[in-house]
C-alpha cells in the first residue's frame, strides 16, 4: 500500500543524519544530510537482503518511482534478481551504443587494417562505406532492412556509378557479416540484393599499364589476406604474365627448377602450340613456398574444394575485386597487357621477344618460321628484368636468390 504523497517528497527536509521515508512495496525515499533524496527499494531475493537504486528525486518522480518498483517485483515475481536484471540492462544498452552500422563498420575496417589489409583497399573501403553513413551509419544494425540498403545502392546508381555500387554492395554484405560474427547481428540483408543492381558495362580485359599503377597493384597485392595459395597465384600472374588458364592448371611435372624453365605443353595452349617461360628468381622463390603448400599434389594450384581439379577460374579476379580493383580495372589476364605496356615502354626488348613471350601467333606464316625458338637468351634476361622491375616499382626490394637452382 502507498505512503507517500508528492508534496511529502518534496518538503522532506534533510537533518543531521539520513532517514528513510517509506512507501508500499519495499520502496523508501532516502534523504540525505546534504539534501539529496534518492529512491531505493528493499527487497530479499534467495533469503539474502538487497537493495535496488531507482535514481534521484526530482529527476525520478514518486510515480516514476513507483513504476520501477512494480517492475522490479514482477521480475522477482518471476525468479529473478532485479539487481542483476538491471546490470544486463545498462550492458545491453552500452551494447547497442555500439552497435550502429557505422561503429561495427569503423571497427570490421580497423581489424581489416591490423591484419595488414593494404592501404590502397582500406582507402576505397572507407570511400564506399562514407556514402553509406548518411543513411544507415547511426542505425542499429540489427533493425537494418534490405530495402534500406537498396535505397543506398539506388542513390549511388542514381549517379551512373553502377561498378561503385556493386562494390559497396559487397562491402556492406562484409560489414553485416562481421556483425554476425560478432554476435550484433542475425543476418546480411545486403545479401538478398544480389541481382538487383545496374550490371555495369565493364572495358574488355581491362589492365593497369602505367608504372604507378603497377606498382600501386603490387603494393596492394602484398596486402592480401586471403588464402597464402590464392596470393602466390596473384603474383605469379604478374611475374609470369602467361593467360590465367595456363597459370591456374599448371602442374609440378611441367618444371624444371634446376634449369629454371615452366614448359606447358601445348594442349593447354590458346594456340596449340608448346611454350616456354623462362623463371625469375623471384618467380623460382615464389613457386618454392608454393610446393610447401601442394608440392604432393598434381597442380601447382589444386582447388579448395578437391585437389584433383585445378583452383577456379574466378581466384584471381575475386582476389583483385577483395582488394578493391573492379572489372573495369584490372582483370587476371590484364596482367599480360601490363607486362607487354611497360615492357615496350622501355625500349630494351625486342617487341618480337615480347610478343613470343606472350605466346601470341605471328600471322605471317614465313615471319612466323623465322621466329620460332628465337630471342630465348633474350626472354630470359627480360624475364629477370620483368621481376626486378616488378619489385622497384613496389618498394625497391632486392632480388631474391633461390634454392631450387642457378642458371
């Protein structure tokens, strides 16, 4: 039963010691000598006695007051302690301060970062989330709805930039999944947004061919957090610049470490006709903490899923996409177009030697006699510039020496 009347609470005059002015239900207004009032509630709970703090008058009215006491003693009705009830409460609520789009996504991009994810990828991932905070960045992310993030993704489309909105797509998709993982979220409604964009008209086999360029793609790709197997593959594609099938479905019996020499059989050539690629020693040290990782196997690069198939033919380019590069960018064959670019841009290789390099058929049926089997000692010292190149443009790293073999 109440006691209390309002105007009880508020004449309450503080006096040389704290008292209690009680009320029905275990619930006491306590004054204090200095004149704060403070709503407490006494109550037992597993024959121990507690105390539960309801805050302070007038900030708390005795009704308010009242409200939380008949709260508090349904939850004890119902078995538990209010006193820790109120605990999980404030946990939840620090929980749910931290649980907006933006803050898991802040936090997913620092993690990404202490694990060495390249600045180059944190740069366009931070780009596309920034166009994504007006809309959802201080919505918990847990209340987000696919129809909210499609109204993300329309806004950007809405300004032609189909590709850009198609990463940030995935993006998105990676941000609810960390959410998941970390127990903030239930699902990825980016997710149920597959096949709702603009697909973009991407350029045929797009390619970096300029040096900055190239050297802004190594960096990247030493920022590669995938799989260790998926990243030799992508930088084998830059050292060795053969066509991404003929990398992919490579096999250890092709190699010839000790001379330093990859024969593909032709069978596995767009032309049909046998090549040759002279190894670098930094292709030789590549391709020795590759046999580490499937030397028992038959590939060079076995698929995850059985090592009796080669590894997919979309490794590469989702490794490039996972790092920010769009199909409008940089492809697994633009590695090709990027070698031969820069290659003829220096002037010291013959562009027949290039070409032969390339595997490209000479469409002059003499020319073509003529040249066959020719600038080998050629492709092989521009093998080894190609490499080193490859590394000055990245950072100036020295040339590795190999284990496998000399020439």
């Amino acid at each position: 039963m109440n006691t209390l009347y309002a105007t009880t609470v508020a004449n309450a005059k503080p006096k040389n010691r704290a008292y209690k002015l009680f009320d029905g239900g275990g619930l006491y207004l306590f004054v204090q000598p200095g004149g704060s009032k403070l709503w407490r509630m006494a109550y037992r709970y597993l024959e121990r006695h507690r105390t539960l703090a309801f805050g302070k008058w007038p900030d708390v009215s005795l009704a308010q007051a009242r409200s939380r006491r008949d709260e508090a003693r349904a939850i004890l009705a119902a078995g538990q302690d209010p006193s820790e009830e109120k605990k999980r409460a404030v946990a939840r609520a620090r929980l749910e301060a931290n649980d907006t789009f933006k803050a898991i996504a802040i936090e997913w991009t620092e993690k990404n970062a202490r694990e060495g994810m390249a600045a180059i990828t944190l740069s366009k991932i931070s780009w596309l989330l920034d166009m994504a905070y007006p809309k959802i960045g201080s919505r918990r992310i847990a209340q987000i709805t696919a129809l909210e993030v499609l109204g993300v993704l329309r806004a950007v489309e809405a300004t032609g930039r189909y590709e850009s909105a198609r990463r940030m797509r995935s993006v998105l998709s990676r941000v609810f999944r960390y959410g998941i993982a970390t127990a903030r979220a239930e699902r990825d409604p980016a997710a149920d947004l597959r096949g709702a964009l603009t697909v973009p008209k991407t350029k045929h086999l797009a390619a970096i061919t300029t040096s900055k360029g190239a050297g802004d793609l190594m960096r990247a790709i030493e920022g590669y957090g995938g799989h260790p197997i998926t990243l030799i593959a992508l930088k084998l594609s830059a050292h060795l610049f053969v066509r991404p099938g003929e990398l992919r479905k490579a096999e250890w019996s092709e190699f010839d470490f000790e001379r330093m020499v990859w024969d593909i059989p032709e069978h596995r050539m767009k032309m049909r006709r046998p090549h040759r690629v002279p190894l670098s020693n930094q292709a030789l040290a590549l391709f020795e903490q590759l046999w580490e990782l499937t030397g028992t196997e038959r590939y060079c690069f076995p698929g995850f899923r059985s090592a009796r198939r080669p590894m997919s033919e979309n490794a590469v380019n989702a490794a490039l996409r996972a790092l920010g590069f769009g199909p409008d960018e940089m492809t697994a064959h633009g590695f090709r177009a990027m070698a031969a670019t820069l290659l003829n841009e220096t002037g010291k290789f013959n562009p027949d030697a290039i070409e032969r390099q390339l595997a490209h058929l000479e469409t002059n049926t003499v020319r073509r006699a003529y040249t066959r089997g020719q600038y080998w000692d050629e492709r092989v010292t521009m093998m080894q510039f190609w490499s080193d190149e490859l590394h000055r443009l990245r950072d100036g790293a020295t040339v590795v020496k190999p284990i496998f073999g000399t020439r």
